[in-house]
C-alpha cells in the first residue's frame, strides 16, 4: 500500500467512526483527537431535539464509556436530562456552544463525587431557574474529586451555585458562567485548583468564591478572569456582593482578574493570611474594591488599577488579628462617599488606602478620594505603619494618621500631595480630625509619629 492510499484509508475510517458528528463549521470547535476511538452517545439512543427526559439513555451512555474507559461524545443538540452522575476516569466532549443538556428538575443537572480524572469539555448546562433540591451544592457540583478538567463549558441559569466544588484538584478554563442565583463558581477546601480564564456575570450572590470551612492552606490560583455585574439580593454589609471572595484560605493567588460593577468588593479577602492580590482591574465597586480584612497575617496588594468605588484598598481588623502587608504601586481613583449602607463608626465613605499594622505602603497613586487620599489606623488600632513615596492628588484631606493613645510607630515620609481641601497630613481622634497641618511638623510632636520629607502643594 502506498502512502497516499494509507492516509486516504485512514482518514476515511476515521470519518466512518464519527458519522453522528455534523460535517458543518462546529468541527472547527473540537480536535479531532479528542473523539478518536470516543464513544458517541447516539450509538446508545440519546436523541438531540427529543421532547421526553432522557437521563436514563444518557445515564447509561456514561457508564458505558467508563466502563470501556472510551471518552463519550456528546454531539451538538438538546438533552433534557437531571441527576446525572459522573464515575471515575470519564471524559466527556461536546461541541463548545452547541451541546446542550437542559435540567428538568427534581435535583441537580450533574455530579461527581469520589472520583479522579474527571474532565468535562465543550458542553453547556442549563438550569432553565428549575429550583434544585436542598441538599443540591450547585446546578453542577464535584466533591473529593481529583484532577478535574472543566474547559469551553458553560452554565447558566442555575437556581443556587452554578459549578459547586468541594475538596476539588485540577482546572477550570475558558468557561462561562451565568445568571447563577447565588455563586457563578464556589470553591470549598481546595487542594491544587486553577481557576483561570473564565467569564463570570450577572449572579445574585458572588463571583468565585474561595472558601475553607476552617483556616488553612488552600493555593488555589484565580487568574485572568472576568467578573461583572455581581450583586448582593441575599443582603448584608459584604459577605455577599463580591466579584472574587477568598474566606480562610490561605496562600491564594489572584491575578490580572478584570473585576466590574460589583455591588461590594471587586476582590475581597476574609481571614485569609498569605494572600496575593495582583495586577488586577477594579471597576465601579459599590463599596471597598480590595478588603484584606479579619485574622490575617500576610497581604500582598500590588500594581492594581481601582477606579470608582466607595474605599479603594482596605487592610483592615487589627482589632481581631489583622496584620502584615505590602501595599505598593497601585493606582486607585475617583472614590467617592456613597457606600452601600451606612457606616456607623461616624467617617464617611471616600478613603482611597486604608492600613492598621504592620504595614508598608509605597508608590501608590491616589487620585481624586473626596474624605482621605491615605488612612493610617482607626483609634488605637494602628501599629508599625509605613507611608512612604505615594502621590495623593485631589482629596479632602491628604493623609489622616491617628493621635490616640496607645498608638504604635509610623512614619510618614516622601509622599507628595497637590490639590487637597482640608490639609496635606492631619492627626485623627477615630472619625474625627484632632490637630491642623502636620506636613511641616518635627517628629516626635505625637508619640510614634516620625514625619520627613512629605510636599504639600
């Protein structure tokens, strides 16, 4: 035989097997190798199109490719289907786009659970706003599986979470995930997960959410996604609302995420120590862009672009543990004093970097913050602050650094401000300014307080 009769027999041999697969543009969206030897589940009787509840053919056709350790492929079309479950080692592939399983109800769409090497690829689930059963994690849930691949899939519509995961490995890539009651994607005690390159909108109650149940280390990586229009229909002053939320997770990075029109925080961080909140964009926040806040020690909060929201970067709750951070080479503006509630400690809104302890904060640029270009400390609660190096233009007062007793060291020094309405630096007493200029004040003149070098234009 020669070598173009082999390529023609092989080619055709190939196109034989995949008979149920359109000859149409959609084949552009999937490799060819991904169905060599797959297992189509047509061959089993699932129909596209067909009116009637077809989990039980779908079902079947999953347990068969599992069994025969073959990927099953799922061909462009319509399935309505609910409670399907996912065993080990099971790879299903669809057309991106173009296969459709519709949940009817009385449950959940898919789940997994106890398993490994799981991958799901081009396949789009819809919840249609079906109610899920209480005990449902999410419209489509995975608990203590390993080396997970969810990748060009989407899900909508989901009446709870849309992808719930639990003591989950692996990745989730190039999805989308829409219209979810509560979180577009909820992570729960990680254990080496990428979260990357997803587009996340319109969800009542969160973005992607990095939890543990109890502190520890996650390493869970959030990067390049974009979240928008995220809101908060469960209430409260920020547990919900938020574009990205890590809650006692440890040692998560988040990272060049494009964050939009969040009705609390663009990315928050709640206990969670060893954090890396870099290089992101955060657009018209509804109240604090960036929170490192609670018991935490460890924040890394770098070369991030805020733009609009209510406090640009806060590094909060010293008061409950609350300490160590780098905040550096971020530009944040156009703070204004509109918050989502009222903030009852007496300070308004408008803040642009908020720090407590054990903090340095350098070459930010702070443009147009209507209260305090930089707040250093809130009472008492205020140790081992550095100021340094920042450009603070356009704010009602420049730096507010607190004068209650008690208070441990700062240093204020380098920074240069323009175009302020209330003073360049001004000792605060909690909410309320306790002292005029200190931009050409001799150190020592507060107790901790160390003043260099600081311009007021």
């Amino acid at each position: 035989m020669d070598r173009r009769a082999f390529l023609f027999g092989t080619v055709a041999s190939l196109g034989t097997a995949l008979t149920a697969v359109p000859a149409r543009a959609d084949m552009r969206r999937v490799q060819l190798a991904d169905l060599r030897g797959s297992l189509p589940a047509t061959d089993i009787g699932l129909t596209a199109g067909a009116p009637d509840d077809q989990s039980t053919t779908l079902q079947k056709a999953i347990d068969k490719a599992a069994s025969e350790g073959k990927p099953l492929f799922l061909p462009p079309g319509r399935y309505e289907v609910s409670n399907i479950r996912l065993p080990a080692r099971l790879r299903i592939i669809g057309i991106e786009g173009e296969t459709r399983l519709v949940y009817t109800g009385g449950g959940y769409l898919l789940a997994g659970e106890d398993a490994t090497g799981v991958t799901i690829d081009g396949v789009v689930f819809d919840g249609a706003n079906r109610a899920l059963s209480e005990d449902a994690a999410g419209l489509v849930s995975f608990r203590n599986v390993s080396d997970l691949t969810v990748g060009r899939s989407e899900v909508l519509g989901s009446a709870g979470h849309a992808l719930s995961l639990q003591q989950v490995s692996g990745r989730v890539s190039q999805s989308k995930f829409t219209g979810a009651r509560d979180a577009g994607v909820w992570s729960v005690d990680a254990h080496g997960l990428e979260i990357s390159d997803n587009t996340v909108t319109d969800c009542g109650d969160g973005g992607i959410l990095v939890y543990r149940w109890t502190v520890g280390e996650d390493g869970t990586i959030v990067s390049r996604n974009r979240v928008a229009r995220i809101a908060a229909k469960s209430g409260g002053t920020g547990q919900n609302g938020n574009g990205i939320n890590v809650f006692r997770a440890g040692g998560v990075i988040l990272s060049d995420n494009h964050v939009s029109d969040c009705a609390f925080s663009a990315i928050r961080a709640n206990s969670a120590s060893n954090v890396q909140i870099a290089t992101n964009q955060c657009l018209r926040s509804g109240e604090t862009a960036i929170y490192s806040e609670f018991a935490f020690e460890g924040a890394m909060i770098a070369n991030n672009v805020v733009d609009t929201a209510a406090v640009g970067i806060s590094i909060a709750n010293f008061n409950e543990g609350g300490r160590l951070a780098n905040v550096s080479g971020n530009i944040v503006r156009n703070l204004h004093k509109g918050g989502p509630y009222k903030d009852e400690s007496g300070l308004d809104f408008g803040v642009g970097i908020y720090v407590e302890a054990d903090t340095t904060v350098s070459a930010n640029v702070i443009d147009t913050a209507a209260t305090l270009g930089l707040q250093l400390g809130w009472g008492p609660y205020m140790r081992n602050v550095i100021a340094s190096g920042n450009m603070i233009r356009k704010a009602g007062t420049g730096i507010g650094v607190s004068v209650v007793e008690g208070v441990g060291q700062t240093m204020i020094s380098g920074n240069l401000i323009a175009d302020v309405q209330a003073g360049g630096i001004r000792g605060m007493r909690w909410a309320d300014f306790a002292t005029d200029e200190l931009v050409e004040a001799a150190s020592g003149a507060y107790p901790g307080l160390i003043l260099d070098k600081n311009s007021l234009s």
